[in-house]
C-alpha cells in the first residue's frame, strides 16, 4: 500500500477505530490513544498491506483497548500466588517484547493466530495473502521468537 492510499484509510478509518475503542474503554482520550498506536502498527506494515485495511484495523484496535483495560483494571493478587505470579509475568512481559521486535507482518500473523486464535484463511483474508504465506509467515516469526528468547 503507498503512503498517500494509508493517508487516505487511516482518515476513513478513523471515527470507526475511535468509535469502537470508545466503546471499550468509555473515555475519549484513551480511545484516541488507542487508535493513535493501532493506526501506528497498521503504518509500520504499510508496505504489505492490502486495501482495505478495515479487518485487521478493528482487530488491532480491539485488542489494544482489551490490553489498555486489562492494564488499568489488573486485580491485586493473594500474597501466597504473587511469586508465580510474578514469574509468569515476567516471562509473558519477555516474550511480548520479542514479539514486538518483529517485522509487522509477523507481529501480527503470529498474534492473530494465537492470541487470537484465528484459522489460516481468515488470516491470509485480512493481510490480502494466501494461506501458505500466512503458514510461512508464521513459522518465520515463531523461529525469531525462539533464537530471540534463547539468546536472553
């Protein structure tokens, strides 16, 4: 996609991605932020993407507003469960930022199917790919993932 047509989606896209990050947070301001970092992302994989980016712009927005609530509303642990708690955090917090070291092609293939848990063709339908480069995409970001993680 060229940069003037990603000009053009993400002003059409916009009141929509902020409609619905208002729906789940309840506040202007966080929903514009939220949009902000999904319309961000969508910029960081302008070059792959396939027009119209509406599908994979609702997914995005979606689960930034999912992670923005659970950010804002994390329950406070038992004392005895905080230590594996903690663990598991941190290896979450670890992997997450391996994950956004990625290309955004793989960053988001690899989150649609498991975060997401997303079939192949409905991921190769939002990025405007066939299933067998969703599956390679797939791998590549996996195997990045594992050297990456190995490496720490």
């Amino acid at each position: 996609m060229t940069e003037e047509t990603f000009q053009d989606e993400a002003r059409r896209l916009r009141p929509k991605l902020t409609a619905l990050a208002r729906r789940y947070t309840d506040d202007a301001d966080d929903a514009e932020d939220i949009v902000q970092d999904a319309l961000l992302k969508l910029w960081l994989m302008h070059d792959d993407l396939q027009s119209p980016p509406d599908g994979l712009a609702m997914v995005l927005t979606r689960n930034l507003s999912i992670d923005h609530l659970r950010r804002k509303n994390r329950p406070c642990p038992t004392p005895e469960i905080v230590e594996t708690e903690h663990e598991d955090d941190e290896r979450i917090e670890r992997m997450m930022r391996v994950i956004d070291t990625l290309p955004g092609l793989q960053q988001i293939v690899l989150r649609l199917r498991h975060m997401e848990e997303m079939e192949f063709r409905d991921i190769a339908r939002i990025t405007g790919t066939s299933e067998a480069a969703v599956r390679k995409t797939l791998s590549r970001a996996r195997k990045a993932v594992a050297e990456k993680l190995s490496k720490q």
